[in-house]
C-alpha cells in the first residue's frame, strides 16, 4: 500500500494524482491531501468518482504541508505517519509537491517514471464533456503580480470577435481571505454574450469548465484543472520564460505567453485557435508572432 501525501494548493495536490496514476497500476494507493477544505472540495467532486475501488482520497490537515513542514519538524513527521497508519496497511509514502518533486527525502524516485512524463500526464479526461462554445477566463488570481492588467477589455474584444460564443468570467471577490481584482459588471451590460458570474462556488465554476471549448487564464488553479481535462488554453503567464518556474509548475508551456500582452494580440490568439482548432497544436508564441497569417495555407491543408 502507498500513500501520496500532497497539499497544500491545487497545483501541487493535482501533482499529486498524477504521481497516483502510475502507483495505481503497480499496488494500491491512497492519496491524502493536506489542504483547506476550500481546496478538498473540488479535488473530491472531480476525481471521487473516478478512483478505482483500491484507491481512496483522505483529507489531513493543512499543517503537514504549510511550508513543507514535514520535512524539516520531525514531531510534525511522527504526528503525520501516525495519522496515516491510521488508515489501511502502509508500506511506503511518498511526499508530491512540484518544487520538490524529485528532491525531498520522500519524493518518488523510485517509481521510474521521469518527471516530464509525470507532469505530462492528463488525469481528468474522463470528466470532460461535450463543448458548448463556452470560453473560459479564468483570471482571477490573489498572486501578487499575476493579474491581468487588460481584463475587462479583453472580454469586450472576445465578445466581440467571437459573437457566437459566451465569454464566462468567474468574478470572485475573495479567496482564502485574500481579496481579488472584482469586476464591475455594469460595464458589460451591453454585451449579450459576456457571463459574469459574481463570486460562483467553486465547484459550480467546475461545471462550466467541464464543457467549455478554450480556457484562458493565470497560472491558478483553474488553469491546471483546464489542463487535466484537456481543454485548449492560453496562459498570460508572469512568470514567462523563467527557466525555474518552468521546471517546477509547468505542465506544458507552449501555451503560455507573458501576460503583459496587450488584450487585442491575446483576442487573436485565442480566435485563431478557435476558428482553426488544428492551430492549438502550434505554441502560443508562434501564432502571437504570425498574426493574420493565413493557417490554412501555411499547414499546406489538403482539403
């Protein structure tokens, strides 16, 4: 029996269930996030139902991950395994957050799986509905530095040029106590095809993403969620380009461009990868650096 410890962000619990997508072929496996119940939650409504039955997701409090503490409290350490002993046979746990994934004493190293293949690795196709010309901005963030400066007219721009669509905005005001940049929605009165869903459940946002056709946002949690599930996306990235931050969150960064791109070049990225779904196959950058650009020639279509 193994078990995954992983918390306490979304990204580094969904990590977490990658690193379980192997263990499961080899044993059984439980994975017990240490996180927030605001972080549980949506971790159990997408994944309770596609566990295998020798699978089973536990939540542990927070403190075992804040600031990785385990690995440097050796009570706290003590206090955990006791904690999961508690739960069926143990033979091994490993610890799964990305900055660490390979370099902490309990890391799962010896899995043999390299880590590109791990963080690679989609968990949520299963959940993935039917698309329902939905996009997705997911931009929300309390990251310090991680909002997007051209957010509203980034909306008027998509709703615009994409008339056939509906644009949904998750406007949350807060977020584990930390206030976000809200919107105010008596702009986009005028816009028929702009949804602006004031302070959503999380998990009631989960439901939309699950049928929408393109994702845009930060690097947050929704975005790594838009991953999983194989949802097209482009990501204003801060951290751009920055080798570290790549190496250790990215899942795949050829759909990441810097997120001081003015909102009109972002309009026609995310336009030229609907309009001609084969360009989502194409880094981000590339479609950025070849606006109006005629795709259809370029790919040397055969109809």
């Amino acid at each position: 029996m193994y078990k995954i410890i992983c918390g306490h962000g979304l990204g580094d619990c969904l990590l977490g269930f990658q690193v379980a997508h192997f263990l499961e072929q080899k044993d059984y496996t439980d994975i017990c996030v240490s996180t927030r119940q605001e972080i549980f939650e949506p971790l159990q409504y997408l994944f309770q139902k596609q566990l295998n039955k020798q699978t089973h997701l536990y939540n542990i409090p927070p403190q075992y991950s804040e600031d990785n503490a385990i690995l440097y409290n050796n009570d706290l350490l003590k206090q955990l395994l006791q904690e999961i002993k508690c739960r069926p046979h143990l033979d091994k746990f490993y610890y799964v957050i990305p900055d660490l994934l390979f370099r902490n004493p309990y890391a799962a190293n010896d899995i043999g799986i390299a880590p590109h293949v791990i963080k690679s690795t989609r968990v949520l196709l299963n959940r993935r509905q039917t698309p329902n010309k939905l996009i997705y901005c997911g931009l929300q963030t309390t990251t310090k530095n991680y909002h997007y400066h051209g957010t509203a007219n980034l909306l008027k721009r998509l709703a615009t040029e994409l008339p056939d669509y509906t644009i949904y905005y998750p406007n949350i005001q807060s977020w584990n106590n930390e206030q976000t940049h809200y919107i105010d929605n008596e702009q986009f009165k005028e816009y028929n095809n702009i949804l602006i869903d004031n302070n959503p459940k999380f998990i009631e946002s989960i439901d939309v993403l699950l049928k929408s056709d393109y994702f845009i946002g930060t690097c947050n949690g929704p975005s790594h969620i838009a991953y999983h599930l194989g949802i097209p996306r482009l990501i204003l990235d801060p951290q751009y380009g920055r080798l570290p931050w790549i190496a250790r969150w990215k899942e795949d960064t050829s759909e990441n461009i810097s997120n001081t791109i003015n909102y009109i070049d972002v309009c026609e990225v995310v336009k030229t990868n609907i309009l001609d779904s084969s360009t989502t196959l194409i880094p981000r950058i590339d479609i950025l650096r070849n606006v109006g650009v005629n795709w259809k020639d370029c790919l040397l279509y055969k109809f």
